[in-house]
C-alpha cells in the first residue's frame, strides 16, 4: 500500500512509499517497459544494478504469447523472466487504440482476432484480472477503455461509462493477497467526463489510480493542463501513476503536480533509435562529429556505458548496425532517467524541488 512521506512545501511533487510483495518502491520511480516480459536489449541484473526498482508488463500480451498455462507452468512471471523486483502488469486497454490490432469493443468486454491462429477470442474485465493473479504480479491494472486523442464528447463520455461499469465487475473478481489493483482513471481532454471517472473510481477503494488516456498524441500544453486538473481527483493516500510519460522535462512537470509513478518505453525507444540522453540534451551518436570523440556519452554519468566506452565506440557501433550498440544506448538512456526520479526525490525530501527542476532544464539550454 502507498504511504505518503513528505510533501514539498513549495510544490505539489511528494516522495512516498509503496509496499508490495517484492519490496517497497520509493517514489517518485520510473518503470522500464518489458512488455513481452523483457525490457528490450537488457538482462534483469542491468536493470538492477541501475536502480530499477519495478517494471512493467502488459498481461493482454502474455495472454498472447506464450500463454498463461507457460507462464504458470514457470511458477508466475516473476521467475519465467528472472525478476527478484516489483512487476506491475498493464490490462490491454491502451492496445484497443492501436490500428494494427483487431478489435471490438462492447460493454462486456473486448472481442479480437488473435493474428497468431486468425480464431476471434473475448477479453473481459474478468479474464483480465483472472490472467494477472496467474502471471503473480505484484500491481494489476483492471480493464479500461482508453479513446483515442480528438475523440468527441459523446465518445469519451460513453468509453467512460464502460470503464466504470468494468471496474465494478473487476471488484467482484477475488483478489490475490498479495497482489495490489489500480483502477486507470479516463476521460480524454473533458473535465467534467475526467472528474466523473475519478469520483466513481476512488469510491470503489482501489489500491491506486493510474492516470492514463495522456500521452497518446495530444499537444503538451493539453497534457499538462489535463494532469493538473486530474491529479488532485485522487486522495493523498493513494499512488497516482502517470501511464506512458518518460521524457526529462515531463516527468519534473508531472512530479512537481503530485504524480508518483511513471512507465514509459521512451528511453529505451530512443536508445534503439541512436539518439542518446545528457544533461545537456539529446544526442544523435550516429553524427559523423562523434566519430572521434573519446569521451563518455555524459561525463556526469556514473553508468556501465559511461564508464567503460566512449562516444566514438558508440559511434562505431551504430553506424555498423552492431547489436551491442542497442545495449549500451539502452543502459545509458535508463540510467540517466533513474537518475533524474532519484534526485527528485532527494530535492523533494529536502523541499528544494523546485531549484532541483530548474538545475536539470536549465542544462539543456
């Protein structure tokens, strides 16, 4: 459960606990994305040795692939994908705005057309949860209908109705002892649909409240305006998790609204895509200026990557297409992410937030 440690005096931004099965998260904390029960390129011990204190899985796509009768089979998703930390496991939802994916929504559940066999299967908000307590994490996420960006009115507004129905049916699913729920609050860019989700929602008593339908495309004026209004919906007691936010200067902006935890593949996206993290902005390695730099990607980094190679071998890498450079980008990406929700909570502890803020923006100017 969260618990709530200190709250900075000048802002919203709050460090605090939450206890679960394996071990407590300090917040704020940023999750890897392992999607398909791996954080692409890395092995848990990288993930670890950087400080990742939880992960996150999408239990839609273990459903898929390989199955829950494998992964019971392993003994729960913790030891299928050798993983000694906290696992939260997304429900699906995101994936019915996704164009490749076959679905139909009604007001049972999904009904989709698995591309593995071509056979058409129904996910309901039951099955969902019934699949999270096999995979054994340690905070699942219920079934949610998230809209696309520029939906109407009238279309979030009954997407929304849908997710609060599917919560009260999720309530009745009998829960793992160990095993935390987090409703996900939605409502597009409407107030009034936003705050009606919300007060239904944080009736039902869930463990946490996820924040999700942001990030998908709205301009970030929209999402932070959205965060503000939406943050305050959930009570102080309770985790508020940001779904999908991973950039510096996005996650300082959700943090200092009162937001705990986030996830995003962002990092390890932009790792896999050459484009390197610093405190003094982005990098592109594959630049032809880089080629004969032998310094660390960040001087001011302490992680494996900065410490043993250099921008030139980075360089070299990726302009030969060699797997390792996926690797090394990835643990320097994340790294420095961990870095920054861990001097967040420090400042916050020390009510210096907002200098903390200013100090890591300002490097990038």
């Amino acid at each position: 459960m969260y618990e709530l440690i200190h709250k900075d005096k000048n802002t919203g931004a709050r460090a605090g606990v939450l206890r679960t099965a394996h071990g407590i998260i300090e917040t704020p904390a940023f999750m890897p994305v392992a999607t398909k029960a791996t954080v692409k390129t890395l092995i848990p011990e990288e993930l670890g040795n950087m400080g990742t204190q939880a992960i996150i899985s999408n239990a839609f796509h273990l459903f898929l692939s390989p199955g829950m009768d494998i992964i019971r089979g392993a003994g729960g998703l913790h030891k299928f994908m050798h993983w000694e930390h906290a696992i939260f496991t997304d429900s699906g939802g995101f994936q019915m705005i996704r164009r490749d994916f076959p679905f139909k929504i009604t007001d049972d559940g999904i009904t989709y057309k698995n591309p593995r066999d071509g056979k058409k299967y129904s996910y309901t908000p039951e099955i969902c949860l019934e699949n999270q307590k096999i995979l054994g994490s340690d905070v699942a996420m219920i079934l949610d209908e998230c809209p696309p960006y520029g939906s109407e009115y009238d279309v979030v507004e009954a997407s929304v109705r849908r997710t609060i129905e599917w919560a009260k049916r999720a309530k009745d699913v009998e829960k793992r002892a160990d095993q935390l729920i987090f409703a996900i609050l939605q409502g597009g860019i409407f107030a009034a649909i936003r705050e009606k989700c919300a007060t239904e929602l944080v009736a039902m008593d869930f463990d946490g409240y996820g924040i999700g339908g942001l990030s998908i495309g709205e301009p970030k004026e929209i999402m932070n305006e959205v965060l503000k209004y939406s943050v305050p919906f959930v009570p102080e007691d309770k985790a508020r998790y940001l779904m999908g936010v991973g950039s510096p200067v996005e996650l300082l902006d959700s943090i200092e609204s009162g937001v705990d935890i986030f996830d995003s593949a962002f990092p390890t996206r932009n790792a896999r895509h050459q484009t390197l993290m610093t405190g003094k902005g982005d990098i592109d390695i594959a630049r032809g200026k880089f080629a004969a730099d032998f310094t660390p990607v960040d001087e001011e980094c302490g992680c494996y990557t900065c410490r043993n190679y250099t921008r030139a071998y980075l360089h070299h890498l990726f302009r030969e297409s060699e797997l390792l450079a996926l690797r090394l980008a990835s643990i320097h990406n994340l790294h420095y992410v961990q870095s920054i929700v861990k001097g967040a909570r420090k400042a916050i502890l020390e009510d210096g937030f907002v200098e903390f803020k200013t100090g890591v923006i300002s490097g990038f100017s």
